[in-house]
C-alpha cells in the first residue's frame, strides 16, 4: 500500500511510509532521541557544507564567525 505523503506545495506517494512508522513505534524512547540527535547532527553538517560553498573564501575564523551567527538567527526564539 502506498501512501501520500503531502508537504507544502507537492504530494507524492511514499511507499516505505507506513514502514518508517512501523519501526518508529517499536524504538524506546531513549532510541528515539538518540535519532533525533543522529538527524540534528547530520543537518548541522550539511549546513556547514553548504555554507563553506557559499563563502569558499573566507578565512577559518571568518568562516567559524559567519556559521555561528547564522546558527544563532535560526536557533528558535521560543524558550
């Protein structure tokens, strides 16, 4: 069975879905936060990547600068 899986602007059908969720219900809590910190980390550093990229040219110091200032503006404001 597949599923459509609707995000902002498209819908396509995703048949592994009902599987993901499947195996998301039989994690412990603690094996789901350990994803949730696994998932945080890998965006981090394909923010970094794509960043680097965008400002191949700045020293290290500006670089690190520059990535801790944009980190900083998407932190979310609500705590």
């Amino acid at each position: 069975m597949s599923v459509i899986v609707k995000t902002k602007g498209s819908s396509k059908p995703d048949p592994n879905h009902l599987r993901r969720l499947r195996v998301l219900r039989t994690l412990t809590p603690q094996q789901k936060l350990d994803q949730v910190f696994q998932l945080n980390e890998r965006t981090l550093k394909l923010f970094r990547i794509g960043l680097r990229k965008r400002f191949p040219d700045l020293s290290e110091e500006e670089f690190e600068a520059l990535y801790l200032q944009m980190r900083a503006r998407c932190h979310n404001r609500n705590y």
